[in-house]
C-alpha cells in the first residue's frame, strides 16, 4: 500500500533520532473505520511514557503529511514485555531477566530462563532450579533465540 510506504518515510527517520525503531506499520478497516496501528522498539524497555512521547512525536508529522486521505485512529504499541531480542544486541540486555533458546541443550535444558550475567564469547546466566540459584555458562553461538522474560 502506497499509505504504508508514505508512513514509514515520514515516521522512519524522526523516530531513530529518538532512539526507537519503527518495527511495523499497518492500516485495517474496522467497523469504527480506518486504524493505523504502529510498533515501536528500541534497546531499553518502553515505557507507557515512551509510548506518548512517540505518540506526541508522530502526531504532528503525520498530520502535515497526510498519507492516509480522511480519518483514521492512531494505536502505537510496543513489542511488549517479553519481547524479543535480536542476537547481535544481547549484550545490551545484561542484567535483564531473559529467555534463551539454544541450540544444544546445557544439562539436559534447551531454553534457560534467567537473569543474563555475562555475554561476549561465553553467554553467563544465572537461574533457579528447584528454589535453588545456579549458573550457567555457554558459547554465544549456542543461544538460538531470545527474548526479554517475565519474573514471576
């Protein structure tokens, strides 16, 4: 869609100033009418104040623009609260409770969630097994997936 490509120029730049990535973009129609629903991102956790200041960011932008010809609903969101992390930016989630995939099982576990201690070559993670706490080490190349996790 022409709107979609129209949004994400306008929105693309400004938003990476801020230090966000606009992850997506989509137009639907509703029974109330159209919705412009974005997903925003960025290396820290967002906030519901990161979401109005993008709000308060975009808002202006896309009314002098005006990709999207009459009225539509503005929904801008986060990834969420266990989001996922791309491999390459893990390092800047030290300290944050994570889940990880890996590719070869450590001690019988094929995803290890926990609080991410370490990660250069060698990934550290310290986690509970059985009310216990305990640690794991393993290569980088080993976490397949990860995202950000929930402490309950």
């Amino acid at each position: 869609m022409e709107e979609i490509s129209k949004v994400k120029e306008v929105l693309e730049k400004p938003l990476a100033k801020e230090g966000y990535t606009l992850v997506s973009v989509k137009l639907s129609k509703n029974k109330d009418g159209l919705t412009l629903a974005l997903v925003v991102d960025k290396d820290t956790p967002i906030s519901m104040d990161d979401i109005v200041s993008v709000s308060n960011l975009i808002n202006p932008l896309l009314d002098e623009a005006d990709p999207i010809k009459g009225p539509y609903t503005l929904d801008v969101s986060s990834l969420g609260a266990e989001k996922p992390i791309a491999l390459e930016k893990l390092d800047k989630y030290v300290g944050q409770y994570v889940n990880l995939h890996l590719l070869h099982p450590y001690k019988g576990l094929n995803i290890i969630e926990g609080t991410l201690e370490k990660v250069d070559e060698e990934v550290v993670i310290t986690y509970f097994v059985k009310g216990r706490k305990t640690s794991a080490s393993f290569e980088r190349k080993n976490v397949d997936k990860a995202r950000l996790a929930i402490k309950f």
